[in-house]
C-alpha cells in the first residue's frame, strides 16, 4: 500500500501541498480533481520523488520514499511510471524505440542511447504497442502521429517499465473529447486487467467520475474530498472548484462518452484480446 502522512510541499512562500494524509491500496482507479494550482501535479510528483517533500512521510510497504537516493531512487520512479500532459516523446524517434525507451531505469542509459536492446524487449514493445492499437505506427516517427496516439505511446512506454503504480499528469487536458475517452479507456483497462494502480489527475468531474472508482478532490493544497464518485454533492464540488465549478463539468466530453459507448466497449474488447 501507498501511504503518504502529513505531507507538505513549499515553493517560497506557497504551500503547494499542505499536511494531507491519504493512502492507495493497489489496484485502485484514482481520479484526483480539483482547480488549477489546487496541488494535484505536486502530489504526483512528490509520490515520484520528482519534487520531495518537506514535510510528512511517504512510504509503500517497506520502503521510505522521501529517503531514496542514487539505484533505489531510479528503481521506484521505474515502478512508479509517469505519464505527463504533453506526452514528453522524443519526436525524431520512431514510435517503437520511444516505447523501449521505458527500458531505462532497469537496462541503463547507455544501452538505450545506443538502442541496444534485447530481443525480449523489442517483442514486449511491440505487444505494448499491439494493446493500444498502434502496432501499424511502430515505425513512424513519434511527430507524425495524433496527440491522442501520442499519449497512447506514452503509456504503452510505461508499460515497458512493468510498474505497479502509474501516475498520469493530466493526461486528457490537450486532447479532443474522442481521443480523451480513448486514453481513459486504455488506463481504465490496464488498471483493471493488470492490477497496476492508476493514479491521475482530472482537471474536469466527467472523466474522473466516468472511470475512476475513487476520486479525491483538493483545494489550496489541501484535501477536502476523499470517496466514491456517487458521494460528490454539488456543495463539495463548489466548495474543491470555487468559482470554477461550473466549468469543472465537461459537457462535450460527457456526450462523447454516451454517444460512443458502443465503440468504447469495442476498444475494450480490442485491448482485453490482445492481452
């Protein structure tokens, strides 16, 4: 289990993260929302140890989080995969060696440089990329695909890291209502089919509410909600989007949603064969 403890993040004079005490049992779907600024990204970073807290524990199991340095540190950011808003792909490479480049943590900066990799990797890679329907872009570069293929590169790269726990940074914000069901349908299925804990940040209440099993809202660094979607009142979603609440609803994306459920349940098919 995931376990943070009093956590806080400061940045100057801004408390980005303030004391907040949560845990995440594995296999759990996890959307967390909230305003821009609300602390939702720091959060995911600081359970990556790409910021550190200054303040609080973050343990899982037996390790310490906040203590990890040197090898240890590169093994749990290897089991604790991150996917980012802007998909962070290396754009002149292929779609397949931007996959083997989840490889990284465990097979060593050099060989990837040198994309020396093995055979077992390769086909791992491409069985990754099989799942998510792009096998046919294997070989085209990474900057010729969709925004919503792209991201969907990015998680078959995390896959490749054969984590425990993937951690998505607003992973929908830039993408169109269709590819953003897409990506959600991918994560959703990983997350149900491979056990892995899905952790990701949702600017807007649809997605997280459509996919997740357990939502947590934050405001001003704090969290103010921790349940089930069904459990969201209007009273506490005004009280994590203030002023914003009532954009924090994404009507286009929910109507995408409901008009392409057959299509969804399709892609679910595709992914749980290929599996």
């Amino acid at each position: 289990m995931l376990e943070l403890r009093n956590v806080t993040k400061r940045f100057g004079d801004t408390i980005a993260v303030n004391n907040v005490s949560t845990n995440f049992e594995p296999g759990q779907m996890v959307g967390v929302i909230g305003r821009s600024g609300a602390g939702k990204s720091t959060l995911l970073r600081l359970i990556n140890r790409l910021a550190t807290a200054d303040e609080g524990k973050i343990t899982s199991g037996e390790i310490d989080v906040r203590s990890l340095s040197g090898t240890q540190l590169r093994a749990w950011r290897a089991r604790c995969a991150m996917i980012f808003q802007q998909f962070n792909l290396v754009n002149r490479l292929d779609v397949l060696t931007n996959v083997l480049i989840g490889r990284i943590g465990n097979a060593g900066t050099v060989p990837v440089m040198f994309k020396h990799f093995s055979a077992t990797d390769r086909a791992n890679a491409a069985m990754a990329l099989d799942r998510l329907d792009l096998l046919s872009q294997a070989l085209q570069r990474a900057d010729t695909l969709s925004g919503g293929q792209q991201q969907r590169v990015a998680i078959a790269r995390a896959l490749m890291q054969k984590p425990t726990i993937i951690l998505a940074d607003e992973p929908i914000a830039s993408l169109d209502p269709r590819n953003a069901r897409l990506v959600m349908e991918a994560l959703r299925t990983i997350n149900q089919q491979d056990k892995i804990t899905v952790i990701t940040n949702l600017h807007t209440l649809d997605a997280a509410r459509a996919y997740c099993d357990r939502i947590i809202g934050m405001a001003h660094g704090h969290v103010v909600f921790d349940g089930t979607p069904d459990m969201l009142t209007s009273s506490m979603i005004q009280q994590i989007y203030g002023d914003e609440h009532e954009t924090a609803v994404d009507e286009s994306l929910t109507s995408t949603i409901a008009a392409t459920g057959t299509a969804g349940q399709a892609g679910k098919r595709h992914l749980e064969a290929a599996h």
